[in-house]
C-alpha cells in the first residue's frame, strides 16, 4: 500500500490531520487506523482527522472523524484549516463553498489570512436545564452543545464539572459538548470547552463558542462582533438581529505536510 500524503494544522489550538481523498484507501475512514494515527505519543497526534473530497456544486465536502475515529456533522476550526490547505493546493480560490455534515456552508479567505466561515444559524434544543448543578441550554450551532455560565471560569474547573453533564444520560448515546462561558464586556466573553469522543479541555471550539455567545447574547445583551476568549486563542463571532447570518472568524495555521506509511498503522 502506497503512502498517504497528509497535512497537520491547527486553529486556535484545535489541531487536525487533513487527508485529500482523490482518492485515499476505504482504510483512511476506518475508526480503528483514525484512533492510532490521531494518538499522542504513537502516532501523528490530533484532535480529529478530516477527509477532503471532491463534490458536485462545491468545492468540496468536508468529513470530520473525532480522535476515536467516531464521525461529526461539523467543525468550525477544522473548516477553516479546510479553506487554507484547499487554497494551497490551488483546489479553490479565497471565496469557498464546501458541504459539511450540517449542510452547506461559505468561506473567505481573507487579507490578513484568517477566515470568516458561514455557520449555520444556532437554535436552542430544550428549555432551561438543571444538570449537576449547573443551570444551562441545549444549543445546536452545527453540533450539539450544552451551554452554561460559571462565575471562576479555568480550565481545571471545565475538567472536574463538565464529564458528568457530557455524560448525563438525558444525551445518550451519543452524549454532548460542555461549554463553561463567562461575560466580560459587551462584545467579549470567554469560553471553555469539553468535547465529546475526544474527551478533554479543549484549547478551544468554534461550534462551541458559537453557541455559546448564542445564549449568551441573549441572556446579557451581548453586541455584535463578540470576540470570543479561549485558552488556544481569540475568535469572533458576528450576528445579526435574528441570528440568521452568523459568521465565525479566526485563525487557522498549516503546520506541515508530509506522508503516511499506513502499514505502521
């Protein structure tokens, strides 16, 4: 089997192995070869591993496997990795239509080599929930998050109170991302993150600090742009009154590129 040529890159410290399917072997999908290319220490080290392919209509779709190899509907850091390694490749231009589990979605590339990602517009899934404690909201913003305020917001704290809530068994099976959220100013509030499959803190989430300054604005009157505090970094949210043209920017770095012996694996 011939070697897999990949690209590493992060997004505000969320950071990601990208494969272009054109086309890569049935292997590259498979949980089990996911979960050991994504480890740590025995492998190339990731949060998630995304496939690249070709689709009609768009410039391409986008498949997002979490580290256990488990698939997701979307990713807001990982796409706007997407849109710099397809640019590179000369597969796009700066102006980006891709298809993501969650439906179509627009990019922009834009001078100052950030990108400005279309998101699909966040609506709430329950009512107030009292889960462990904490008073929060089902939001679905592209993926399923629980979203709540905390008032001494560190990622130790995040570690200890979220795990119980991701798996509380009101989400089961396939449980939910946990997002602490605390209000600075008007236009910026700080967010931390628990994400399911991957089990951890994350350094940050685009879906999840969309869903959280969703709530938030709401809640606190929040004006748009928020910026967005994590601990891998700022991102910015804007929206408009109806929460119907929402827009996530941020950064997102190609690392390097190299290639995968799959054998090993």
């Amino acid at each position: 089997m011939k070697n897999i040529p990949f690209y590493k890159a992060h997004g505000t410290g969320n950071d990601f192995i990208f494969i272009i399917d054109d086309p890569v072997p049935e292997l590259c999908s498979q949980p089990e070869f996911i979960s050991r290319i994504c480890a740590r220490r025995t492998g190339i080290g990731a949060d998630a591993l995304i496939l690249l392919s070709p689709c009609s209509d768009y410039d391409f779709k986008m498949d997002y496997y979490n580290s256990d190899g488990s698939w997701e509907t979307m990713c807001a850091n990982a796409s706007r990795c997407a849109a710099k390694i397809m640019y590179q490749e000369k597969r796009c231009g700066k102006s980006i239509k891709f298809l993501a589990g969650d439906g179509p979605h627009e990019m922009e590339i834009l001078h100052d080599g950030q990108v400005r990602l279309k998101m699909t517009p966040p609506v709430y899934k329950s009512k107030e929930l009292i889960l462990k404690g904490h008073s929060g909201f089902h939001v679905d913003s592209g993926a399923p998050h629980f979203v709540c305020p905390a008032t001494e917001l560190n990622e130790a704290f995040v570690a200890t109170e979220a795990p119980p809530i991701r798996y509380h068994e009101m989400f089961a099976p396939r449980g939910i991302n946990v997002n602490f959220y605390s209000v600075n100013e008007p236009s910026h509030i700080q967010v931390i993150t628990y994400e399911k499959m991957i089990e951890k803190v994350m350094l940050s989430c685009g879906s999840g600090s969309v869903a959280s300054v969703f709530h938030a604005a709401k809640v606190n009157n929040l004006e748009s742009p928020v910026t967005i505090s994590a601990p891998g970094g700022d991102l910015s949210v804007e929206f408009d009154e109806n929460w119907q043209d929402v827009w996530l920017t941020g950064p997102a770095v190609i690392l390097f590129q190299s290639q995968i012996n799959p054998t090993l694996f």
